[in-house]
C-alpha cells in the first residue's frame, strides 16, 4: 500500500523496550513485527518545523469525510474493538522520501542492539582504494580500506544503555552531551 505521507511514533525512547518485546511476540504468531532493534531517531520538533508533522486524528471510519481534504492524510481509523494502535502516537509527515542527510545531524540519533555496534553508525568512514598487483598473472585488484574517523558524526544509544536508563528526561540530557565532531 501506498501512501503520500511517512509515519513516526511520539512514543518515548524508554518505552521503546516494551515495543519491542511486545511485537517480538508477532514473530511467534507469524506475523511482521512494526518495531526493530535498530531504529533511527529524528526530533519530532524539528520535523514539526521543517517538514510539517503533524499528529494522526484517530477517528471512526466516516468521520473521515468530516476532515478538511488538506488534512485527510492524518486520518487513521480506531476501532477499538479490531485495530487500536492510538499507543504508537502516530506524527505523519506529508511527503514519500526523507533524505536524513537533508537534516542536521543534531536531531537525529541512531539506536542499535548492542554498544559496541554504536561505534560502526557514531562515526563517519573514510574509504580509501588501494591496488593488489598479481605479478605472475599481470593482474590488478583494487580492494577498500575502510578506516573509520574517530570523530563522533552521529548521536546514538544502544538498547543496553538505554536499558540502565531512568526515563526520557535523562535520556534526553545524555543525548545533549553527545557532541556531533568530538573524539571518541
């Protein structure tokens, strides 16, 4: 299915271990699960600012029809009984393509299982192309070395720190203190 619009939860990071053992348990029953280890933050205030996100009206089928065509796009249907997914505190923001290097790298951070993954998405590589010469068979095979720059690019948590902390507020201040540029 396609859509004009791309979805994020306002849910808080902390909460994010529950999703994810929550939709684990899809796994068992055979179906996709919406929530993944690896996951990709981006400040809801500066998509609110810069790329219009807005909040889902959750509402009951026809009322749909009672909405504005121009806000049509942040209808979803609740019905309680079948499908409520009111919990994810859906934004939408009205667009098919996000390009994260379109967004300042301070509003964005990156989440991944373990801490020591977070050093491979922290930082920015440098790729270099350096040639293997066969002598005896007058060939040449140019091979990658990825030297990674020990300069923080990104912000990020590891599921396992964000396990040790507290709540969203602390969080939030861990985040802050994690400087795009510094030494690692």
């Amino acid at each position: 299915m396609e859509h004009d619009y791309i979805c994020f939860t306002d849910a808080p990071i902390t909460c994010y271990l529950s999703n994810l053992k929550y939709f684990d348990s899809f796994k068992e029953m055979g179906r996709k699960a919406m929530f993944s280890p690896y996951g990709i933050g981006i400040s809801r205030d500066w998509l609110y600012e810069n790329k219009g996100a807005r909040p889902v009206i959750y509402g009951q089928a026809d009322e749909i029809n009672l909405l504005d065509e121009s806000i049509r796009w942040r209808f979803l249907e609740l019905d309680i009984h079948k499908r409520d997914y009111s919990w994810l505190r859906e934004w939408r923001i009205p667009m098919k393509e996000l390009n994260l290097y379109d967004i300042p790298r301070e509003h964005i951070i990156f989440i991944v299982p373990k801490e020591e993954e977070l050093k491979g998405y922290a930082v920015d590589w440098d790729f270099d192309v350096d040639v293997d010469f066969d002598y005896d068979h007058g060939e040449s095979h140019p091979y990658l070395i990825e030297t990674p720059k020990e300069t923080r690019s990104w912000k990020g948590f590891s599921i396992d720190q964000i396990k040790e902390i507290e709540n969203d507020f602390v969080l939030s201040a861990r985040t802050n203190t994690q400087i795009i540029g510094e030494n690692l």
